[in-house]
C-alpha cells in the first residue's frame, strides 16, 4: 500500500446521516462517546407557560446529523444506535463541504443584523451574497422572497432550502463573469 492511498482514506470529510425521529441529540452524545465529531445544528426555542418561561433546543433539519470522520470510521458510525443511514443520493457517499457546515452553524447561532443599503435588489433565481449580520459571506441562490424581509436561500450540496428572516437590504447579487 502507498502512502498516498493511505492519506486519502485518514482524510476527514463531513457527511450527513439519517437518524430515527427525535433521537438527533443522542445520536450526537453516542458518537461523542465513541471518539467522532458530530454535530447537529439546534434551533433556541422560548415557550411561555402562565408562571414560567421554558426554553429548549430543536434540531434545524429534523432526523439528520453532521459527522466528520473517515472513511474507516463509517461502520463505526452505523453501528450507532438510531442511526439509520448515510444521506447519499445514489451509490457514492458525497461529503459536504465545510463552507455549508458553517452556514448552519450561522443560521443557528443568528443574532440582530445590522441594516446595510445595496443599490440592486436581487430577483428570484439570482446567486446572491448576504454582505450584513452573522450571515456576512454567505453564498446562495435565491429560491424565492416571501416578503421584505423573508427569504428563502438553498444549499445545493445538502438539497436543502431555509426560509431567512433578514432585510433584503442585506442581500446583493452576485454578478458571475
């Protein structure tokens, strides 16, 4: 065996997985356990009761968890209990690129935005930017724009869209050239 095969195969790649409703915040704990770098992205959630405010966490994507392993470490993974499944869209695994992992973790970890003027107001099907607010550099295209300060912006490699409440003050429009 060669070196470089061996590089490959210990080379760390992000990868989605499918686990049994409601079991994402254990599926995370387990893997944890086990020595591999899992993550879910978590939604902040405030329910107010008559005498009591409760807050609690929901997962961003229902039944899927993150994990960044190697290609030796996928059986681990499966043997996870309520792990279901790897997402993959036919027979090949496909990795997700860390510049999307970063964006779920700055759609979950949002704060206020700050409101910026553009000159040209995007349009549905344009590449855009987010140049405002913790979402500052994020590329997507934009699906569609429910109101002024709605948007709805997919991820292509997760075959994911999220619907953004921002200004669309905050928003340009990539010129490709």
């Amino acid at each position: 065996m060669n070196n470089s095969s061996l590089v490959q195969t210990d080379l760390e790649l992000w990868y989605a997985i499918y686990t049994k409703y409601k079991c994402e915040k254990q599926v995370v704990k387990d893997l944890q356990s086990k020595g591999i770098h899992a993550y879910v992205p978590l939604l902040e959630r405030v329910k107010r009761y008559t005498r009591k405010i409760k807050r609690y966490y929901v997962p961003l994507i229902n039944c899927y968890v993150f994990v960044k392993i190697s290609e030796s470490e996928r059986v681990k993974v499966l043997e996870t209990e309520n792990v279901m499944r790897f997402i993959k869209p036919g027979k090949k695994y496909i990795s997700i690129p860390e510049e999307e992992i970063d964006v779920l973790r700055r759609i979950v970890g949002d704060a206020e935005l700050e409101v910026e003027s553009s000159e040209f107001m995007p349009v549905v099907g344009d590449d855009i930017e987010i140049v405002g607010g913790s979402l500052t550099g994020l590329h997507g295209k934009l699906v569609d724009s429910i109101n002024k300060n709605t948007v709805v912006i997919g991820l292509e490699n997760l075959g994911y869209q999220f619907q953004i409440k921002i200004d669309q003050k905050l928003i340009k429009k990539v010129v490709r050239r």
